[in-house]
C-alpha cells in the first residue's frame, strides 16, 4: 500500500486549515478504519484522523435527535444512549465505526428491507469541501451535495458533524426467530416472508454446499423485545476473546471450512431465542483480531447486491463459482434491501445482497473477483465501494452509470483536486 503522512486534528478549525492549506491533492478522512479495502488509504498522501474530534454536542430527547462530532462511534453512542433507552436506527456489522465513516458508506444493516441505508436516519451533517466552503447539508439545503456525500467514500469533502435520529427502545434483547432453510429458493423464501414481518432480517449461508443443498442457511429474524423487566437497558460487557496469532492456511482449507459449515447448521436448529444486542448485531466485535484467522495474507470481503427480478439468479452464480473455486469462506451473509437513496454512488437497491469473507491467495483470488464482478455486472448488480478492494475501473463504472455526474460534482466542490483516495484513483474516480 506504501506510506502516506497522518494528520489528527482536534478541533474544526485546525481541518479546515489542513483543507485549506493541503496544495499537494491526495487528502482522505479516515475514522476507526473498518473498510474493508483502500478508500481510506491513500499512497503517497495524507489521511486525516478524526478520532480526536469525538465529543457529543446536543440531544434533545423529545425527538431523539443527536448533534455530534464525526468523530463519535457507534459504540460511543449506545454506551451513552442505551440506558437511557436509545439506539441507533441503523447500524452495520461492527459498533467500531464512526458517525462520519457511517456516512461516507451509507452503512446499512439488519434492517434495510424496512428502514433504509444510514441515510435514513441523517437529519444533516456540516462538510468541509476541497475548496474550504463550510456547508450544512440536508435534504433541502445543498440536497446534490449531501446525497453524493452518502455512500462518496469522503472524496465530497470532510464531514465534521452529524445530525441522526436515534430509535427509541425499552429493552437490551431481542427475540430472534431462527429457521433452517435447505436450499436457496426455500431460504429467500424465509427470508422474504419472514422479514415482511419483523424489523430484522438477516441469513447465515453455506457458500461451499452444492447440488441440492446449495445455498442453504440459517434465517435469523428479530426485534426488540418490548417493556421486558427480565432484559434491562444494560450496555453489555461481555469479555472479549483474541485470536493470539495467525493461524496456518490449513485452517482455510475447504475440509474445514466445510466442517465448519455444516456444524453451523446442525446448531442452529429452528427455534425462537432471547438474545442481547451485542450478540446479534455485533457477533465478531465479541474476538479481538479475528482477521488473523485468515493468516498473515488476510482476506478480501466482497459484497455485491442484485436487483429483485435477478437477485436469486445472480447470487446462484456467485455460490456456484464460489464453491468450484475451491476459495472457501467462514462467513457469508445474505440480506434483503430496500429501496436504493439518491446518491450516484450509494450501494444499495431493491434485492438481495450477499456479503463473504475470501481469503487472499494472490492471482488466484484477483482472477475470481474479476470473474465475480463480471456475474455481478451481467445481472445488473453493483459491489460495495466500503468493501471493495479490487474492483477495475471499467467494472465499477459498468456498476455505478452516475459516476461522470459524481465527479462533475466533486469537482465543484474541489477545484484544485485535494480529496483523493487510493481507491478513487484506482477507480478513475479522481485524477
């Protein structure tokens, strides 16, 4: 990846001077660093920390509406909140993200057939752009800016505030429906009714199981229970487990991972079960270092989303190449989406999107994604730019057809081409 310089400013003014003064280009925010690939690296550049610029500004809990610094994770607000009966409407795999990164990704989550990406819950948020105007974007103030800014990988300018509503809640649980599903039609089907019903939608899949099997799983589907004097409104401080070292590729090798996957089913039986938060939307923040499984050559995340009329067809062919590749995963998540938001570069859409965890065997796995994102293209899907890491700019732009409308706008925005990425050059997104 190379080197590049860090800044870690603590106040606003000291960004805004960094913007102002940063002639070079190759500028990128970075919050807690949970991509999954190089949008917040940036060779030869500057990345700009915003961890110290952390602190809460205002909640007024008539509304639920938060005022806070980009900086301020998704931990730091149900530590805060939840005991006093808030969460955050939407949140994504992991609680180790900032409020700011949650917008540059548009996350989304469990709860997307229903609620929507982020974006659904961002009142507004304050940007410093390239060419050092302050702006408070909103639905109906800079509208073109904010919505580019969801899901724009921070190339819009950095974010120094957000405004988000918060959900009310009066329970730490959850009542999780797990239902084994054996094949792929019969788990869409699950998951297709069983989420019209609940808030939280979400399905463990085998991607290595073929024939008859292949793309069965485990449908989980839940909510909070409500006014449960057996479930308090307690943060949960479960010890965390660590993966001391990296562990030897035979740990990855198809035999186990096929082990794996069929003890997984074989315990996850259908049943209904009370389950805290953490648990459930948090599963791997619970081991320190889990990527070590994956040895000192780490892995690749890939995520793509199909539109409805393809999405059975489209994650069919994914599983089929996936497992005749012999490239196995541990974990694989298939979700379904809502409707798309309005950001030309904002990954969701009315569908199905499959999320797994690729072990990096160098040629061997570029060759596969390229052949992944080349079935992804052919059934009118798009792979995640949060996940990304080895996407070619001619596939990307097949996926996102707004691309020259996003750049027109960044270069609005910043004239002189200071916000860059390693994965916006890549991507021909920036010069």
């Amino acid at each position: 990846m190379g080197r590049c310089a860090l800044l870690r400013p603590g106040r606003r003014q000291a960004l805004s001077h960094a913007v102002a003064s940063h002639d070079s280009g190759k500028l990128i925010s970075r919050g807690l660093g949970r991509s999954y690939g190089d949008s917040a690296v940036n060779d030869g550049g500057t990345v700009v920390l915003h961890t110290r610029m952390d602190h809460l500004l205002d909640f007024d809990p008539q509304t639920g509406v938060l005022e806070a610094e980009a900086g301020v994770s998704i931990a730091d607000l149900i530590a805060v909140f939840l005991p006093r009966g808030w969460f955050p409407a939407v949140v994504p795999g992991t609680r180790f993200v900032t409020l700011g990164g949650a917008v540059a990704a548009n996350v989304h989550g469990k709860n997307h057939h229903r609620d929507g990406a982020f974006a659904s819950c961002v009142e507004s948020f304050d940007l410093i752009t390239g060419a050092g105007a302050s702006l408070t974007c909103s639905r109906t103030s800079h509208a073109p800016v904010f919505w580019a800014t969801l899901g724009g990988m921070g190339l819009t300018g950095a974010i120094t505030r957000v405004r988000l509503r918060l959900m009310p809640i009066t329970s730490a649980h959850l009542r999780v429906a797990y239902t084994r599903a054996r094949q792929l039609d019969d788990l869409v089907d699950r998951l297709e009714a069983a989420g019209d019903q609940t808030r939280y939608s979400v399905a463990w899949i085998d991607c290595l199981s073929r024939g008859s099997s292949m793309g069965r799983g485990v449908v989980m589907d839940g909510d909070f229970v409500e006014g449960a004097a057996a479930s308090p409104l307690a943060v949960v401080r479960r010890a965390q487990r660590r993966v001391p070292f990296d562990l030897p590729s035979l740990a990855l090798s198809r035999p186990t991972v096929r082990l794996f996957n069929a003890r997984y089913f074989r315990n996850h039986p259908t049943a209904e079960r009370l389950v805290d938060y953490e648990r459930f939307f948090f599963p791997l923040d619970a081991v320190a270092d889990w990527n070590r499984i994956y040895g000192k050559r780490g892995f690749v995340q890939f995520q793509a989303v199909f539109p409805a009329a393809d999405g059975r067809d489209g994650v069919r062919a994914l599983l089929s190449r996936i497992a005749q590749s012999g490239q196995a995963s541990f974990l694989a998540v298939l979700k379904r989406m809502g409707p798309a938001d309005a950001g030309p570069l904002s990954f969701p859409m009315p569908g199905l999107t499959l999320a797994l965890d690729l072990p990096n065997r160098g040629q061997r796995l570029l060759n596969l994604t390229a052949e992944l994102d080349r079935i992804v293209i052919e059934h009118g899907g798009r792979v995640y730019l949060a996940k990304d890491a080895c996407l070619s700019r001619a596939s990307f732009e097949a996926m996102y057809p707004q691309h020259e409308a996003f750049k027109a706008l960044c270069r609005e925005l910043d004239p002189a081409g200071r916000f860059s990425s390693s994965q916006s050059r890549r991507l021909g997104l920036t010069p």
